[in-house]
C-alpha cells in the first residue's frame, strides 16, 4: 500500500510517499526556521503564507523522488490538529484537492498520533501496549496505546480507545520552556537546539533549579522552573554568585530532563509496560536520549526512540498513520475541518 503524507501544523512543510507504513520513498521537508528565527518565535501568518508557497513544489518533490506515479497512490493522510490553524488548512485544502481529482481515500490524522508512528517507521517487532512520551514545543503528554487502529466488529466492548493519555502539561510545555528560557538568555529561536548546545559546555550542577511536585500525578509542569532560571539570569535570587550562560543552560536542561525521565518510568511502573516510546521534536535532545537510555536499560524496558530526522515534523510519519488507518477500513471523506488543540484520546485524570 502506497500513502501519501502531508504534514504542515506548524512551520514545516512535508510530503512524503510510505510503502506498507516501512518503507520511506522520499520525506520532503521544507524548514521556515531561518525565517521566524527573526521575529524570536513563529508568526503564524507567515507560516501560513509560506506554507501556501511550498506546499505544491513539496507534492511535485516528493512524487519525483519516490519514482511513483498517480495513479500507485492507494491513499492520502493529512494533520489536521493540533497545530495552527492557517498552517494546516493549507495541508488539508491540498490533501482534498488531490483526493477529489485522483479519487483517492483521504485520512485526516492527528499529529500526535503521528509523532507516535515515528517509531513504526523506524523499529520492527513492537509489542504493545507502548507507554509514549510526546514532547515538543506545544505538548509534553504520556499517551499508553493499546495498538493499531481496528475495525469496528474487532474492537473490545471493554477498551474501545486505543490512545490513554495518562500525563499531561498543566502548564508550559518542554519545548515551550526551552524556548522561552533560551530567549531569556539571549540563545534565539529555536530554543531547544540553541540550549542543547551550549549545556554541553556548562556544569548541569551549578544551580538546582526546583520541578514542580505534584504528588502521584503523571502529569508536568515547567511554569515554575522557568521562572527559576529567569529569576537566576537576572541576579534576583543569589546576586553574589552570578552563572555563566552556560551553566544556566546546562542547569535548567538537567531540571527538565530529570522530570520528563522520571514521570515517564514512574508511569511504566504503575501501568507496568515493558515498551517506552518517545517522540517529537524535543526527543532529538541528546541529554534527554542518554538520559532516557541509561533508565531503560537499568529497568529493563524496551525503549523506542526515532532518528533525529524522524523526531521533528515530517510527513513520513503522518503516511504511516494514514496507512494503518486505510488499512483498518478507515476514511475522513472530504468534509472534515482542522483543529488548533486536539488531545490525542481518553484522557485519564
């Protein structure tokens, strides 16, 4: 089976052609970094306008480098949330357009769940359930899925969801954190990357920044540990005893790296799964994949992270979605609408 993906909820615009939810034929990808990098953060007109500029170059690209031709596409998956909405109504109205002139299924994925299928590209044999970390700049969430998208008659009366989200940002997410302390010490945007580099030169002990204690709770905040750094950059809280940048960042990347691996084992624990996924854009930190690699093997889970390339938006990881979803008699039609916030299922509190 032959999908075709196309990803564009935020400032990234992808296509890409999947064979079989396995094989990548080509994963366009077309970055707007350098161009809100100006402006300290996503404008959300400029993306749009900027998506509406690529995004038929990007289907003519990905089409070529894949060998294929039309009329081999078996199917085609489009975001349609969360994300910003002018972003991906270009991606949907492209997706429709292409659907209705070559008389294709068209499936309408969450990008969440996209996230998710990253590993699916990118390791066999995975057993479920899989206890996900999704991290990024608008999500820091711990989703357990139960497996693929079914049939209606196969489904459970007992379990008809196949996504839990067990954890949850209350506040700030992780990628928004980095973001936003990386513009407080003047690193730039994006702030992930900037921060992920410069820690490597600083000492992550230099200052103990507090994490929010919410008890037994899953779920995250990074709001006040922002604030904590802020307060520390300005010299408000120990004015005698200035940090460098440098240690700054290393400090407040080791604070968030420690409650993200935690919770996320924490959660393994109590749901005692044995397979650990981690996802989106923030999972490309090498602190954190140590961090997180170090705790899988000293508890014996199986950890599932994407390559870098597949860690950050794309839609190679959205075709593969889209072809378990054809693949279990599932369409969108052509009538569905985009969806700026759009948890991705049952939400346990």
């Amino acid at each position: 089976m032959l999908i075709l993906g196309i990803e564009t909820s935020c400032d990234e615009t992808s296509v890409a052609v999947v064979q079989d939810g396995r094989r990548v034929l080509s994963n366009v990808i077309c970055s707007q970094i350098d161009i809100h990098a100006k402006f300290g953060g996503i404008v959300p007109e400029v993306a749009s306008r900027k998506h509406l500029e690529l995004i038929g170059p990007a289907v003519e690209e990905a089409m070529r480098e894949s060998g294929i031709q039309w009329q081999s596409v078996d199917g085609i998956a489009v975001t349609h949330g969360p994300g910003l909405v002018g972003s991906l109504l270009i991606g949907v109205a492209t997706a429709k357009a292409l659907a209705y002139v070559h008389k294709l299924p068209l499936i309408a994925i969450n990008h969440l769940e996209g996230h998710i299928y990253a590993n699916f590209l990118a390791h066999e044999d995975i057993q479920f359930p899989v206890l996900n970390l999704i991290v990024s700049g608008g999500h820091s969430d711990l989703v357990l899925m139960r497996g693929h998208p079914q049939r209606m008659m196969d489904i459970p009366a007992d379990r008809p969801h196949r996504h839990i989200r067990v954890g949850r940002a209350r506040d700030d997410a992780a990628g928004e954190a980095f973001d936003k302390v990386a513009r407080a010490l003047g690193l730039g945007f994006p702030g992930g990357p900037a921060i992920d580099r410069l820690a490597r030169e600083g000492n992550a002990y230099a200052a103990d920044f507090p994490t929010a204690d919410l008890g037994d709770s899953l779920d995250f905040s990074f709001s006040g540990l922002k604030t904590a750094v802020f307060r520390r950059a300005e010299g408000i809280d120990s004015p005698e005893k200035p940090l460098s940048t440098a240690d700054l960042a290393a400090s407040f990347q080791r604070a968030v790296v420690h409650a993200l691996v935690e919770k996320t084992f924490f959660a393994a624990e109590r749901y005692r799964v044995t397979t650990v996924g981690m996802v989106g854009g923030v999972s490309a930190n090498l602190s954190l994949r140590k961090a997180m690699e170090r705790r899988a093997q000293e508890t014996g889970v199986r950890l599932l992270i994407p390559p870098v390339e597949l860690c950050t938006d794309n839609a190679a990881m959205i075709a593969c979605a889209g072809h378990h979803h054809l693949a279990a008699g599932e369409e969108s039609g052509l009538e569905f609408d985009t969806h700026a916030r759009w948890p991705l299922g049952e939400t346990i509190a």
